[in-house]
C-alpha cells in the first residue's frame, strides 16, 4: 500500500508560522483504515515535509548525503507513532530539503528523501531521481543522477 500525505506549506498557531505537521484529522483516518497485517506486505509513505523522527533516523544513515538541516514541523503530530503500530510500513520518503537525499532508520523504518531533481532551484547536489524497487516483503531504493 502507498500511502501519499500533504501537510500544506505552512501552519499558523497563535500567530506564529512554522512548517505544517500533519493534521490530527489526517491520522484519525489513516487510524480508522481497515487493517490486517499479512506476511510479505510493504507499506510506503510519501510526503513533502519531513516529519520530526527525520532528525532521530539521521543519526543512523545508510546512504546518501545530509548537506543542509532537517527542516521539520516543530509540531510532532503523532503520526510517526501511528505508523509505527500497523507495523506494514518499512519507509517514508520526502522531499522539501533539497541538498538532502539520506535513508536513514529509526525504530526499524527507513526515513528518506528523494533527490533534488530541478534546475531552478537551490542545492548543492548532483540533480536526479530516486528509484525504489518493490521485491516481493522487500524494497531497494538508489539514487540515479541525470548526468
């Protein structure tokens, strides 16, 4: 199952902006899917900003390159916990950090970017795509430049 979240740019509490966290209502419905956990299922999470456990699973980075900081909601929102408990899910991918394109782990889930991919905007990394290969209880994911 894929599963794709936008959080929206920005998130206005009490007068102060940050980066957006997930709402509330998008995990209670996420909370309320029909769930059975079977044996060889993968689920992938896709989403623009990082959430907050980004800054844990950095800690511990398999491949690729962290150049800039984690640019996360301050607000954790829970949804990583929710996450974790249907324990399908081996991956979440963002993008929103451009010289980003680490995978890295917390609590036995990959946390990863994609790469960078346009010309007109900042960064320092090479431009590309990631591609993640599904292998039956499995995935691989590597990074393909463009050049």
């Amino acid at each position: 199952m894929l599963y794709v979240w936008d959080s929206g740019a920005y998130s206005h509490w009490r007068n102060y902006e940050e980066y957006a966290a997930i709402e509330p209502e998008q995990i209670d419905w996420f909370n309320k899917l029909p769930y059975k956990r079977k044996a060889g299922n993968i689920d992938l999470v896709f989403l623009h900003i990082p959430l907050p456990e980004y800054k844990l699973a950095a800690k511990k980075i398999f491949q690729g390159e962290k150049n800039e900081e984690i640019c996360s909601s301050l607000t954790n929102s829970g949804l990583f916990y929710s996450l974790l408990r249907r324990q399908n899910v081996k991956a979440l991918f963002a993008g929103h950090d451009h010289d980003n394109n680490f995978v890295g782990e917390y609590h036995g889930i990959k946390l990863g970017y994609g790469n960078v991919t346009g010309y007109n905007t900042y960064g320092v990394l090479a431009r590309g795509v990631r591609i993640i290969e599904l292998k039956n209880d499995q995935f691989e994911t590597e990074i393909k430049l463009f050049e």
